[in-house]
C-alpha cells in the first residue's frame, strides 16, 4: 500500500504543509492516543456521511476509508518497530 499520507480527500490543506497534522499527532502522542485518533475520525465520516452540506456521501466514505488506511499504516508501524 502507498502511503496515506501521500494523498487526501476533499483538497490538499494538510497534504501542502510542511508537516502534516498526523506527523505531529504521531510524534507527540501515545500509540493509544494515535489510534484512537484515527478511530475516532474514521467513525466521524462513516457517521456524518450524506448529511454534511457540499460534501458528497461517497467524498464522506472516502475520508472514513483514508482514516483507516492511515490507522493500518501506523498500527504495521508501531508493530515492525516493536519488532525490530
């Protein structure tokens, strides 16, 4: 799988900056605390999906899905680093 954090959904607001808010998160935060991030926001768009105004239902799930890509790239992180 290519890396998460090379794309976004919905524009490039995070993606342009020179760090990204999930590197901060990752950086600064338990792994507990990272994953329940990334839950948590995965469950945010799956919930909100169709009932945001100019956001599409599928824009929504794609959002929930890229959430979930970024909580199993960090989860294989954090195990090949616990690993190693």
């Amino acid at each position: 799988m290519d890396d998460p954090k090379n794309k976004q959904v919905g524009g490039t607001h995070y993606k342009d900056m020179a760090i990204q808010p999930v590197d901060v998160i990752e950086a600064n935060f338990t792994p507990e605390e990272v994953i329940g991030y990334y839950r948590g926001n995965a469950v945010k768009y799956l919930l909100r999906a169709g009932n945001k105004t100019g956001n599409s239902f599928g824009q929504e799930l794609a959002k929930a899905v890229h959430y979930c890509e970024l909580l199993i790239a960090y989860r294989n992180k954090v195990e090949n680093n616990e690993k190693g």
